[in-house]
C-alpha cells in the first residue's frame, strides 16, 4: 500500500502513541516523524481535554490542530485557537442534567477556556463517591466547583461525564440513548489513569471522526486519505470511516473487527509498525 495514499495519519493518544505505562517510546516518535517527512500530516485525536493533549504534542513536536474530548472539541496550539466545538445547547443540556439527576449520577461538564483557567466544572466536591472524587482530585487544580453551574450561560458545554463502576455506566449509557434516541453520542471507556469508569455525553454529531472530517474538509483531504488508528471505543467512528482504520493489537476484539488491519500493542510500538511496515514500505 503505498505512502502517497494517506496525507492524514489520525492518532489517538493513550494506548496508541503512548504505551501501557504513559510513555512516549523512541522508536514511535521517530516513526511518526518519518511519516511527517514522507508528506503525511499526523493528527492527535484524544479523549483527553485541551490542557493535557497539548503537552503530548509538544513533546511530539506537532503543530497540527488537536482533536479533544472524544471529537467534541477541535483547537490549534498556536493561539489556542478553537476551530470547532459541539456545543449541546441549553435545550438538550437541561434535558441531558434530568437525566443525570433522575438516575442519581454526578456530571462533571468539560469547558473550553485558556489554559491558566479552568479546565471543568462540578457541582460538588468531595461528593462521598470515591470514584467521582478520584477523578476530581486528579484534576484538583483544574477543577471549578459551583452548584449553579447548570444555570449559567457564561461557557458553553459540550462534553458530560458520569464517572462510576463499568456496570453503572453502561446501565446510564442505556437509559441515555433510550431517553433521547439520536440527540446524543455516547462512549462508556476507562482511562488507565483513573479508578472509575466515564460515561461520555456529546452532541450526536460529535466524534473523533466528525472532527476530522472538518480538518480534512480544510485541508482539501479526501476522507479515503486518512489513516486512523486507536484502541477504544470512542477511537471506532474514525476507525470505520478513514481509507485505512487500525486497531492496535491490545485492543478490545470490538475494535479490531471493525478495522482494516490489525498492528502491535502499545507496548510493542504498534504505530511505528504500521508507518514502517505498511504505510511507508
């Protein structure tokens, strides 16, 4: 398959740049780089807010544009520029909160403010809920605590999170799309870095993939020029939708079926075996 084929390698962070242990290892920082220097753009696309996307792409030495909070959210490190975010609006907001409330679940809202701000809100901290409140105490400095935060119409939001055991939030998954069918997206996932459980809120149109498309729309780029790797399931719209979709081998068995190839784990510098083994050979 030859190189000139992708002009896009689209990259999830956790599990696919950075191995089990959170490290950025040498072998899949050069190989990214020789992707770059054959003309193929890498592209960071992360569950992870703003502030802690932009460090790994410093240390990548990437100035592509950093796509955020599972897709809901697309900004240029220079300037900290927002280029495209899925505000849910009041309406569905308030709607999405019921819920929340109805079933007995805390929300953490992700906001989109400079670096030296906050970077989410919640209404109470500590909550008596050790999951909620790890995450919350990850993020202490970071985190803005006001009760009335739903009522405020200062930030936008675009991004809900529940955070509990797996069987909680999958059960919350289900009443969501049940209560309002095609309104939202959502992805029930685990970060390595915490000890509970995210339910993810968005906008139904807001995806590692939809934010994509917009670059690409940008840049001119065919969406058949995109070569998009990952290994959770908020990473499977950009899996299905791009020329080329790879799933890294430690993946989910969901994740592998439904892309075109299969690479390395993590730990066996799976994205450096796909750039030298297929897309650079």
């Amino acid at each position: 398959m030859p190189s000139h084929r992708f002009r896009i390698l689209a990259l999830d962070i956790d599990g696919t740049v950075l191995d089990s242990r959170g490290t950025l290892r040498p072998r899949t920082f050069e190989a990214i780089h020789r992707a770059m220097n054959a003309g193929i753009r890498p592209v960071l696309c992360t569950g992870r807010r703003y502030r802690r996307a932009v460090d790994i792409a410093r240390a990548l030495r990437l100035d592509a544009p950093l796509i955020c909070n599972s897709g809901a959210l697309v900004k240029e490190p220079e300037g900290n520029r927002t280029l495209w975010r899925a505000d849910l609006g009041r309406d569905l907001l308030v709607e999405i909160l019921s819920l929340f409330d109805a079933k007995g679940e805390l929300a953490v809202s992700f906001t989109d403010r400079p670096l030296d701000d906050f970077d989410f809100l919640v209404a109470q901290s500590p909550s008596g809920r050790p999951l909620f409140d790890d995450f919350v105490d990850h993020n202490r400095k970071h985190a803005e605590v006001d009760p009335d935060w739903p009522g405020r119409d200062d930030l936008s939001h675009y991004h809900l999170c529940a955070i509990g055991e797996r069987s909680m939030m999958l059960a919350f998954e289900s009443a969501i799309l049940e209560r309002i069918p095609g309104a939202v997206q959502t992805f029930v996932q685990k970060s390595p870095r915490y000890a509970g459980t995210m339910c993810e809120v968005l906008r139904h149109d807001a995806s590692k993939w939809t934010a994509l498309l917009h670059l690409a729309e940008l840049w001119q780029v065919d969406p058949e020029e995109i070569c998009a790797v990952g290994d959770d399931m908020n990473d499977l719209p950009m899996i299905r939708g791009a020329g080329l979709g790879v799933a890294m081998g430690h993946s989910d068995a969901r994740i592998r079926e439904a892309a075109d190839h299969v690479t390395g784990s993590d730990d066996e510098d799976g994205v450096a075996m796909l750039i030298d083994d297929l897309l650079l050979a």
